[in-house]
C-alpha cells in the first residue's frame, strides 16, 4: 500500500478539475438504464439555456431529483409554478424522515394540469429551476432569496456504480474489451483489459485455498471491536470465514453468527433494512417508475433471471469485500449495510438516506462505526456541484467530524476525471474531521493497474488485481465447463470419486473462494488496515485509544492515529514517500 506524496489537487495547485476529456459513458448498456429509469446525460445533447456552460456525462434517475426537504413545491408555489410551465409537478413520498430539512428523493410526475402528453426528464426540470432561481439574483425573479437558496440545493439524482471489473458476457451486455463501462469498466481497449479476465470472459474466477480463517480472539481478549461499516451488496453465504449461513427461520433466510463467546464478524441491521425498503418503496408509490426496491440485508439474486442462469456482475461483491476485511483485521466487526443491486447499481438517494440514517445513530450514541468503505461512486456533471453542493458530501462530513474515517474507491475507467465520493479526498479535511482516502488499484508487482482511475486526487495505492477472497458458496451459474467427461462406475484404474473429468467450471464458486480485479478491492484493505491499527492502538495504549472512549475528539484522535501508523499525513507534501509500502 503506497501513499500520494503530490499535493492536494484544486484551485490552490492550479490543476484543471477534470482535466481528462475521454468520454467514458458512452455505451452503458440499454438494459440497465431501462431496468432502473436511468438516462446518460450527454453533454452535446443536454438542454440548457444561452449563457449555461455545457456539462460533463453524468447518469442520472430521470424521474427524481433530490431536494431540500422543506421545500414548498406544491400547487402554487414558486417550485410548482416554474415546473408546471414544462408539464410537470414534484411530488414528496409519505414516508416520513427525521429531518424534514435534510435532502429528500422527490418524484417529478406530468403535472395533472398537463393537455399534451409529457417526457418527464429530472435535467430539463432542474435547469428551469435553477435559471429561474438565478433570475432572481438579477431580475426580482419569482423566488425570494430563501427559495432561491434551496433551489440552489436541488441535484440530480445519479445512479452510482460500484467499482470492480467486470465481463461475464452472458450478464449485461457483452465482455470487457467491448467497453460498457458501467458494468464493464470500460474504456480499456482489447490489451488491458483482456489480461484481467479468467475463463468465460469473466473478471472473477474460483480458486482453492488452503488457508485456514485469522484466528479471532474471544471477547474476553478482544474488548471492544473497531466497525467497519460495508454499504455495498450484502452478504451470502459463507460459513467457514464470515459465518454467514443458511437459515430458513431466519428473515431472509441467512443468519451471521460467530463461535461461543465471539461476536459474530458480520452483524447487519434489519430495522435499517426496512427503513431503507419503506423510504424507497415510498418514492415508487410517489410515481417515480421503475425503481428497484432493495429489501432485506442479504445479496440476491444468484443469477440474472429465469431464463438466463448468468450470475450477475455484483453478486457476491459485498461477501467478497467482507473476506478482505476478515483476512487483515479479524478481530474487526463488519457492519453490513445493503444499498447496491447485483448489477453493480446503487441510488444515490438510497445511499443517502442510509447514510444519513447512520450519521444520526453516530451522533446519538446508539451506533458505533470506526470505518466505512465505499466500493463505488460516479461521474458529476459539474465540478461545482460535485465540490460544494453535492447532497452526499454534507452527510459524508457529519461522520467525518464524529472521527469517522471514509474510504471510497477511486472507480474503474482508466481515467483521471474526479470520481465521487472519492475524489472528496482532493480536499484537505476540515479541523476535527477525519479524512475522505481515495483508493487507487495495484498490480501484484506494485505497478498502477491499467484498469484504475487516476491523478492528483487519488491520494492512496492499494493492492486491486487478482485478489483472492471469500465467495457466496451457493453460486453456480450458468457458464459451464468446456467439456465433461463422465467416468465408468468404479473410475479407472488408480482413481475414485469424483466420477467426471472437466475442465475449471468459471461460474461453480461452491468452494467459497474467488480471484477478483478491481479499486472495489484496494477500497477495503486500506479501510481493514486502519481497523487493524485501531486494535492495535486500543492493546498498546488503552488510556488514550481505548475504543470504549465516547465522543467525536476521541473517536477523531483514535482515526488518526491509526492513519499516521500507516503513514498518513494531513501534509499533503509529506504524506510518505512515492513507492513507500506502508501495509
């Protein structure tokens, strides 16, 4: 693991924001955008007015926005008025949420005042809203200064991918080397991309290993545990390492649990769970059509549909990460939150309201996280709404301020155009904040793997090609082996059972154990290795990191700490040197 010694990029560095031009969204498969009412803003074709700048590709939910929740955006009001002019209207869901003026999902809906059919596009409705609130910078347009200001505070909802590689051609449309980059990584061309790929046209393979589990302390020994908090797939089975099992009494059909006198090393939040099902079920109520709704804590499903056994491009992508963490910090805890579909998807307003349901359980003393671990993120159409008014980045600085370290991987498009939440870590953190780390990937050889983003905001290396982790045991796909042999009774001479020959099976994981490439992985050894730390600050020196200690300055001087022992600095020029292996 290596540390950036460049400076922090920005205006300060009179670096460029986003100073690569590759168009890296330009083929994303039709099928995942129909599956979630998604849309790719392309920036010659986006609407806009005169003196608009034009903007970055960007995907976004064509039928949300995110909005402050205060906001009077019914009949009448200035908000209402200004869409009803493009035959529309904004409507909030039912389901109620803590802080009505936090940042909301709102469903934009052909208004019922409408006489000619309406193509509802969250884009064009946001650059009305946003140039009507500038009127009134100029012209005494119809918002007051206040509205003005949460106009201001309204985004786009983005769809969010995680950040492995990927290129099972029977999942979603085509392999790697054919470019579609939100599950394909796309970008790469045949070369580099064809070197990360296993039988099958897949970037992830089973494999055997013959190491035995981290021993995990009782604990008795191991005292308070550090939480790494994983809001990716969720988790499917595998017993030997995770403890993640079959339970048919069990909601969901899985349970997690550890040996007599061990906490269990995943633990997830069923109530959360259910929150984060009835906040989504609320805006699909609300008219915002399609929308998958995540429900339960547990990864699914194992293949694509009923008539394509492809098993989808995340599936096992949380009990993969969650390997990791076990491998290098055992004696952590996993807190598993589900927020991302199996075909690499996540809502940003789901994860938003996760998040924010975390923040608040933070800051009230009745959940405890050290690290969270963010294995996904996506492209903004400007740099301003990315740096100062993105809906995430106020949430994401709550945690940092209770001592919360955030990692996030740096994304998959071999491209050094700024990556978000990850590209957060372009800025210094704020006093009494702990960092946002950005994640780059490795090569086994320590070289910078050809698939990974890159540039001046990536300020972390971590190993990201051909790692080996846990696997969900009940996957089987539908690639099969090239060819089968079946055996004699009795096998031949000098051999037994198993009574077929084969080739590798690509798709059967039933060994619990796969080979995978992406930042999706450089992300959580780094978050597994400040925990690690965190356990050994709390044995070394309990008085001051003891993790028992309550409250934000504590929590902070734990984080830190633990970083400055893996050779972090707040410094951006003196953050360790190029090269430097400091895990």
């Amino acid at each position: 693991m290596r540390w950036s010694r460049d400076p922090l990029p920005g205006p300060m560095s009179g670096e460029p924001a986003d100073d690569d031009p590759t168009e890296v969204l330009g083929s994303v498969p039709g099928s995942i955008l129909a599956r979630h009412g998604a849309r790719v803003l392309k920036p010659a074709e986006a609407a806009g007015f005169q003196d608009d700048r034009m903007p970055r590709s960007t995907i976004y939910r064509t039928r949300t926005l995110l909005v402050p929740g205060d906001l009077p955006a019914g009949h009448g009001s200035p908000a209402g008025v200004i869409l009803e002019r493009l035959g529309m209207e904004l409507v909030f869901p039912d389901f109620e949420v803590a802080d009505r003026t936090g940042i909301r999902t709102a469903v934009l809906r052909p208004a019922r005042t409408a006489r000619t059919p309406v193509a509802v596009d969250a884009w064009v409705a946001l650059q009305a809203l946003r140039h009507a609130a500038a009127e009134r910078q100029t012209h005494e347009g119809p918002f007051t200064e206040a509205e003005a200001e949460q106009i201001s505070r309204i985004q786009l909802e983005h769809l969010l991918c995680a950040a492995p590689m990927t290129g099972s051609p029977i999942t979603e449309g085509g392999p790697i080397t054919e470019g579609g980059p939100i599950t394909e990584g796309g970008g790469l061309g045949t070369d580099p991309a064809g070197s990360y790929l296993h039988p099958g046209g897949s970037a992830r393979a089973p494999v055997h290993l013959y190491l035995p589990p981290p021993p995990r302390r009782p604990d008795t020994e191991a005292g308070q545990r550090p939480v790494v908090l994983v809001a990716d797939t969720g988790l499917l089975p595998n017993d030997a390492w995770l403890g993640v099992r079959p339970d048919p009494n069990a909601p969901g059909g899985y349970t997690a649990a550890g040996p007599p006198g061990t906490a269990p090393f995943v633990v997830v939040d069923l109530n959360l769970q259910d929150d984060i099902a009835a906040n989504s079920a609320s805006v699909s109520s609300a008219g915002d059509q399609p929308r998958q709704i995540i429900r339960g804590p547990w990864d699914g499903p194992v293949t694509v549909g009923p008539l394509n056994p492809g098993v989808p491009v995340c599936s096992g992508h949380g009990t993969f990460i969650a390997g990791i963490i076990r491998q290098l910090a055992p004696d952590a805890q996993v807190l598993s939150v589900r927020i991302m579909h199996p075909d690499a998807i996540v809502y940003e307003g789901d994860l938003l309201y996760a998040l924010g349901q975390i923040r608040d359980q933070v800051q009230n003393g009745t959940r405890r996280v050290d690290v969270i671990s963010l294995s996904l993120g996506y492209f903004s159409e400007t740099q301003e709404d990315a740096t100062y008014s993105a809906t995430l980045r106020p949430v994401v600085s709550d945690l940092t301020g209770h001592g919360v370290a955030v990692v996030a991987a740096a994304g998959n498009f071999a491209t050094t155009r700024r990556y978000y939440p990850a590209a957060w870590a372009a800025q210094a953190p704020d006093p009494g904040h702990a960092p946002v780390l950005s994640v780059g990937a490795l090569n086994p050889n320590d070289s910078q793997a050809s698939f990974s983003n890159g540039g001046p905001w990536v300020r972390v290396w971590a190993n990201g090609a051909a790692v080996v982790s846990t696997f969900p045991t009940v996957i089987n796909g539908g690639l099969m082996p090239a060819s089968r042999m079946n055996m004699p009774p009795g096998g031949t001479a000098g051999t037994s059972p198993p009574a077929r020959r084969e080739p590798l099976d690509p798709d059967n994981y039933h060994d619990g154990y796969a080979t995978w490439s992406g930042t999706s992985f450089a992300a959580p050894e780094l978050a597994a290795r400040i925990a690690a730390e965190l356990t050994a600050g709390a044995g070394a020196d309990p008085a001051d990191l003891g993790l028992a200690g309550p409250g934000p300055a504590a929590a902070l001087r734990r984080t830190v700490s633990a970083l400055e022992s893996l050779g972090w600095s707040p410094d951006p020029g003196g953050a360790g040197e190029e090269g430097q292996d400091s895990g």
